[in-house]
C-alpha cells in the first residue's frame, strides 16, 4: 500500500520513507504493470470467455450470468465458441490470449478440455471452470450426485421401479456424477430394474434414446434424462407414441432451464443455479486475478441444487 501511494502521488507518506521508495524503483528500474493496475482500479477488467455447449437452455443462462456479473463489475468480455461441444481453434484461443486478457471463464464442456487448459496454463492466466473439476482452477458447481440422488429417490417414492436414465456428454464429470447419484439411489430398492442410455445433453441425442427406451419390451414407467433439454425431446417422443405424460409415463431432467417450463407439461426437475454458477465463476476470477494469483485449488465451491416438482410426474400407470 506504501508503495502504491508513492506511485500514485498519493498523501499519507512521510517524506523520508517516500524516498526510499523513489530509489528502489530507480534501482529495480521498475515500471508499473498496466493489466494489474487496472485491476486494482476497475478501469479495464478483461476476461475471456470459452464456450461450446449443445444445450442452449444452458448457455442462455450461463451467458446471462456471465454478463450481468461482467456489468456489475465493469468487466469487458471477449467470447469465443467452439461448435457442437467442441472447443474453438487453437488459433482462436492463441489470439484470444494476444488479446491483453487477465483471466479465462470456462463453460461446460471446456472446463475439463485438457488442450484449452493447457494453452491458458501456458499463458499464465487465472481459470474458472463451470460445472468441472479441474487441477489449478476455480472450480464452481452443484453436488450433481446427491441431486440425481434425490431425484431418483423422488421416483421410487412416487412407486416406479421401472426406470431409464439418459446420459450426458461422456467427457464431462457432471455426466458421471449424476449416472453415480442415480444408480447409488436405485441399488437402495430391490425391486427397482434400470435401463441406461446414451445421450449428450443435446436435444436430438433426447430423441434417439427416448425411442430406444420406449422401444423396450418392458418399458420403463419413468424416465431421468441428464438435462432439460434431453426430457424435453422424450415428452415429444411420448406424444408422438400418444402416450400421455404423466399418466402414462413420467419424465424428469435436470437444470431446470427455460425448456422445462415452455413445454406441456411442465418437467419436474433439478434446479441448478445456472446464472448464480456463472456470476459466481465471474466473482471469484476477478478476485483472483486481483490477487495475482494464477493456479488455485480445484476445490469446487458447491452451490445448492433444488428439486422442483411439476406435472411431468405420477405414479406409474396400474
């Protein structure tokens, strides 16, 4: 703080430690970093942000975080995306990094993408990574197991023993996590009998494994998709069977995004603070990068999950 006023002009500085001051930086010859005072001033916060997900129900959520975060703080923003899940260029992120940014946010899946970590790494650059774990970084998510958990227990309380589970994007841990919760739930119940099904958190990969369970000879009573968006395609599946949700089948998903409330009915679902994950990330990168602080501990800072119940579930049909 001493040395900051000198710098600065500022009062509060006796004159005898002000020149000791003035021949340390003469001595060291040293010149103020610009990208750090300006953190320390709010003047020009600049942070980059990767993003590539094939759910836009997420992304709309995560970017409006992001941005409320980024406004409140007086934070400029550079996106990039990849396509279909996949991340931008090499190029791209290498100009990305020319770009005079302080610190990187990472949006599932990017976050456990270990060529982008390792560019950013290279490049010295605090990270934040949404909804992954990943050494070196801020890490900020939801307890994806104990929320598939919970809902799986929501099901078999409901008394389903006939259940499909659709997966999510096989690269990110998210995905595990909730595969984990709910086959840790249906062990707990004898009678319960579990199909399990690929998918990638995209709507179309919804529609191929809502056929592919409804196809079963013995179908299940209720499905858990991995996502909103997943469940949705289901419950068009299911009409387009003329099955009716919830009567005859009971659908779930998870995020609780836009999708779960713009179709009829309306999904029961885990709510996963998507914006409040985004702005979290947005917090603590700025934190750090005020800090200097480059590598931070890949514990993840949880945030609550809540089941919301709507009229996409019953109990199974008699």
């Amino acid at each position: 703080m001493t040395v900051s006023r000198v710098i600065n002009a500022e009062p509060g500085v006796r004159d005898e430690t002000r020149r000791l001051v003035e021949a340390a930086i003469a001595t060291l010859n040293y010149t103020p970093n610009l990208m750090a005072r300006s953190l320390v001033t709010s003047r020009e916060i600049r942070i980059g942000v990767l993003y590539s997900n094939p759910s836009a129900a997420f992304m709309s959520g995560f970017l409006a975080g992001v941005f409320e975060e980024a406004s409140a703080r007086g934070a400029q923003l550079q996106l990039l995306k990849g396509e279909a899940g996949k991340p931008p260029a090499p190029a791209a992120i290498e100009r990305l990094i020319a770009g005079r940014i302080g610190g990187v946010v990472l949006a599932p899946p990017m976050g456990e993408n270990d060529a982008v970590r390792a560019m950013l790494a290279d490049a010295k650059l605090p990270v934040a990574v949404v909804g992954g774990v990943a050494a070196g970084t801020i890490c900020i998510g939801i307890d994806n197991r104990r929320a598939a958990y919970d809902m799986t227990r929501h099901l078999l309380g409901l008394g389903h023993r006939r259940l499909g589970f659709v997966l999510g994007n096989p690269d990110q841990s998210a995905s595990r996590e909730r595969l984990a919760g709910f086959q840790g739930a249906a062990a707990e119940c004898v009678e319960a009998t579990v199909r399990i099904v690929p998918g990638d958190f995209g709507y179309a990969s919804g529609l191929v494994a809502g056929e592919t369970l409804l196809d079963d000879p013995a179908p299940p009573t209720a499905i858990f998709a991995s996502n909103d968006d997943m469940a949705a395609a289901i419950v068009s599946v299911a009409h387009r069977r003329h099955l009716d949700v919830p009567r005859d089948l009971t659908v779930v998903g998870f995020d609780d995004s836009t999708a779960a409330v713009t179709l009829w009915p309306p999904l029961t679902t885990i709510r996963q603070p998507v914006r409040a994950l985004a702005a979290e990330a947005m917090q603590r990168l700025i934190e750090a990068m005020r800090r200097g602080r480059v590598s931070c501990s890949a514990a993840p800072h949880v945030l609550d999950h809540l089941l919301v119940e709507r009229q996409s579930t019953a109990p199974p049909p008699a």
